[in-house]
C-alpha cells in the first residue's frame, strides 16, 4: 500500500469520526478498563514496524476507544466542542511543522501570532499590551507569577532568588491549583499562597483580600502578587476585578487575572460586565481551548506593558538563533520555551472563518444554554441546585422521593450515567456536598442538547431510583 493509499483511508476514518460526533445514539465513549485496553489494543512496540493493514486498524482503534469529545453531550471537562475550521488549521500548522521562535523559520506564524495578540489585546483594554502563546493556562498563571516575582526582586534573575525574603502571594480559596505548583516551581513554596475567603458564590471577598495582606505585612513578609479568577474551575465565579486592582494599586502588588476558564467571556457584549476591571490587571490567563473550542493546546498570556516578558523572564544573548534581522521582533525572545508549536494559527483560522460577530454569538450562546439549564432545573421537583448559576457552571443534584443518602445516590448516578455512554457530566463538592456540575462550554450547543441531556440524566435516575427502592424492600 502506498502512501497515498494510507493517507485516503485515513481521510475517511477523520471524516466519519467528525459525522459521528453528530450522531446522538453513537456512544462518547467505549469505557474499558486499562486491563480490558490491553488486550483490545497491542500497545507495545515491537522490533519490527506493523504492515500497513495494521497501521489503519490502529488508527481506528484509537479513534474508537477514545472519549468523543466532539460529542454535543461530553459535558465533563472545561473543554469540548469541535470545532470545524480550527481543526483544519491545526491540521495545516503541523503539516507545516514549524517552530515560533524566529521569523525565519515562521513567516507567517510569527505575523498571525502578533495579529492575534493584538486582537485579544483590544478586548482587554491593554492599550500598550504585549502577550505570547504558552502550553496551558497552568503555564500562563506560573509565567505571571515568575514575572511578578522578577519585578519585585529583579536581581533573583542572576543571583538566585533569596529565601530570606518571605514573598507571599493570594489567590481565591477557590483559585485553580497550578497557583500552589507555579510557587513550588519558583522557589516561593506553595504554603506563601495565601488562600481569600470567597463568598456562598465562590467569588473572593475584597476586605478578606486586603485583611490577609495587612497580616503578612505585619508579620514583615513581602506581598507580591493578587490572582483574581475569572470563572473559578467548579463555581464558575468571577472574582470582582475592579475592587481587587484599588487594593492592588494601594499595596503596589502585581494583579494577574486567571481567565483560564471564563476569560473568553470578555467577547460578549451582553456579559462582559462580570469582567469589569480587567484593563487595571497586569496579566491576563485567556484559554481560547477551553469556551472557544479550539483543539488543545491553545492558550495566552497578556501582558498590560510591552517588554515586560522579554525584560522580566529571559534577557537572553543567544545571537546563533536570533540574527534580528527581519525587520520584526522575534517571538522566541518572549517564551521559556525555545521550539514552540503555533498554536495562534489555528486560532486565527477559525476566527477568521467565524469572525468577530459569530464568535460573540458562541460565547453568549453559552450563558444563554447555562442560563435554560438552571431554568429546567429549577422547574423539576426532583432536581435541586446547589448554589445559584454565576456563569458556564450549573451545580446542582437529583433528589429522590425516598431517604437516602444524596452524596452517595448522586455519585452512583453520575457513574451510570457515564458508563452509559450517553451523556459525560462531572460532579464536585460544594463544602460537604456532592454536585453534578453541568458546565456549558461547548458554542454550538442547542436547547435541544440540553433536553437530552436531562433525559438521560432522568432515565438514568429512575432507573437508579427503582433499584434503591427494591433494595429497601427486600431488606
Ligand atoms: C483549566 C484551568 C486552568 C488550567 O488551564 P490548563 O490550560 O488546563 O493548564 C487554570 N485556571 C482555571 C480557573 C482553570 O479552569
């Protein structure tokens, strides 16, 4: 088989793998244990390669045993959705497999990675802004905190950084776990982030904030940076950004907004307001993988004034790879990474294909889906939510007509559920009890999914309902 043989086979599996993701009676997932995988698939790689034959039914068993994330009812993660043209253009940026750190070697990469920017940029309100592309939002909250940190204590660049100065920083209570990582990383220690009390909503309590710092400052300890969420990963919370920037301002602290989640809410016309301030912040985590459906990796990092990465994380003299003479600024010179996948294009192709207008749509059809899911909720007798919808996360659980345990029945009917392969929704604690957490993050979603997803949801109840009740019988 040739080559180009091999690669039209390929194209069908792609193409009826994508007309699937439509399919509501195709199952999101095959769910097999690791043991199970073992021996459906051979994963070992043998001395000699496999013929060509067996190439294509690897292809295909990978597709089948993966969880189909494209599917409209995969409502687990903060990422789903597929997304046609960025799909393409990710397709394109590794058939032209080239790295971003030099013009070039990336013409084009390189302009639609500074148009990109810019773009974002006009949404933040960052009027002299500056930003790169990084491999994740985790990396995107370690980068502004090690820039902070380079701000404060800008000889730890050569020197090291100094243990005897206790830097603290302060996040949400309900702040995303890289924050504790990205301190561990730079030497600061995960128990110097100091974790704000939120409110019933999850958002962080301002005169916390600033109680916390006067108590650190008192104890001769050195502040140093404020991440505000907007979105928190289980509540979807938006810490209120205007109030965090005054103190910020008052205590010279650098204030990084972690978007990760809900940052692409800064599209909507109709709801930006739950971002109201992000022009005072000094960095700004946005995840264009997560709410605007672009394949994984594809991620920001914002920056309010131009040079501050280039200035406060690398510094580098590496003449061999950057010659600067192209007559526009090598991105590389930005970025702890050296080789660097292009992950702003595909992003660019599918903004470009949707434009401004319809990615706007996307996003307000998101809070407009969360917003009918909470309604259909609260119009069942049987469902209760748990806290009230702030954003794309809809927190709530089934409630039987008998006494039973709620966190366990729950749990058990979040495992049907996803073992049916009907439906994926994920579930969390809020203080002591469990929630199945339907989040919204999938543009395309109709009224019609989200119908679907409560009848499965509800037929999976009943049938867990019907088994409690005959278990109680017979005992
Ligand atoms: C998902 C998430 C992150 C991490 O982003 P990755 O791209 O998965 O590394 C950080 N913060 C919040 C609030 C998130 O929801």
């Amino acid at each position: 088989m040739k080559e180009s043989d091999i690669l039209s086979e390929a194209l069908v599996k792609i193409k009826n793998y994508i007309a699937a993701n439509k399919d509501q009676d195709a199952p999101i997932v095959k769910f097999r244990t690791p043991a199970d995988l073992d021996k459906i698939i051979h994963f070992t790689v043998d001395t000699a390669g496999v013929s060509e034959n067996e190439f294509l039914d690897l292809l295909d068993k990978y597709l089948e045993y993966s969880v189909h994330t494209g599917n409209k009812q995969f409502l687990n993660q903060l990422y789903s959705g597929f997304n046609f043209p960025a799909f393409i253009g990710e397709i394109f940026s590794t058939l032209a497999n080239t790295s971003m750190y030099t013009y070039e070697v990336a013409p084009v990469a390189t302009s639609i990675e500074k148009e990109m920017i810019a773009l974002m940029n006009s949404y933040t309100g960052y009027s002299d802004g500056d930003g790169i592309f990084v491999t994740g939002g985790s990396n995107a909250n370690l980068i502004a905190m090690f820039s902070a940190r380079n701000r404060i204590l800008p000889d730890s660049r050569f020197e090291g950084y100094d243990r005897k100065v206790k830097l603290k920083a302060f996040v949400n209570e309900q702040a995303h776990y890289s924050f504790d990582t990205a301190a561990n990383v730079l030497g600061i220690g995960s128990k110097n982030v100091v974790k704000v009390k939120s409110d019933v909503t999850g958002k962080m309590i301002p005169a916390e904030l600033e109680k916390n710092i006067l108590e650190t400052i008192a104890r001769n300890e050195k502040p140093f940076f404020v991440a505000a969420t907007c979105a928190t990963t289980l509540l979807g919370a938006y810490d209120p950004l205007d109030e965090i920037a005054a103190i910020c301002k008052k205590y010279k602290l650098w204030l990084h907004a972690d978007g990760s989640f809900g940052g692409s809410l800064i599209l909507s016309d109709q709801y930006k307001a739950l971002m109201k301030g992000i022009e005072r912040t000094d960095s700004f985590a946005w995840n264009p993988h997560k709410l605007m459906n672009i394949p994984l990796i594809c991620s920001a990092l914002l920056v309010k004034k131009r040079g501050t990465l280039q200035h406060n994380i690398t510094d580098i003299n590496a003449d061999y790879i950057f010659h600067d003479i192209d007559e526009i600024e090598d991105l590389g010179k930005k970025s702890i990474q050296c080789g660097r996948k292009v992950d702003a294009v595909k992003l660019w192709f599918a903004w470009k294909y949707f434009g401004l207008k319809n990615y706007q749509k996307r996003i307000d059809n998101l809070i407009n889906m969360a917003i009918y899911a909470a309604k259909k909720i609260s119009d069942h007798p049987q469902l209760e939510m748990l806290v009230p919808r702030q954003s794309f996360a809809v927190c709530f659980r089934y409630v039987p007509k008998f006494k039973t345990d709620l966190n366990q029945f729950n749990l058990d009917l979040r495992e049907q559920l996803r073992k049916s392969g009907k439906s994926i929704v994920n579930y969390g604690y809020i203080r002591k009890s469990l929630a199945i957490r339907l989040v919204i993050t999938n543009g395309e979603l109709l009224e019609a999914d989200m119908d679907l997803f409560f009848k499965n949801l509800l037929d999976a109840a009943n049938n867990l309902e019907s088994k409690c009740q005959l278990e109680l019988e017979i005992h």
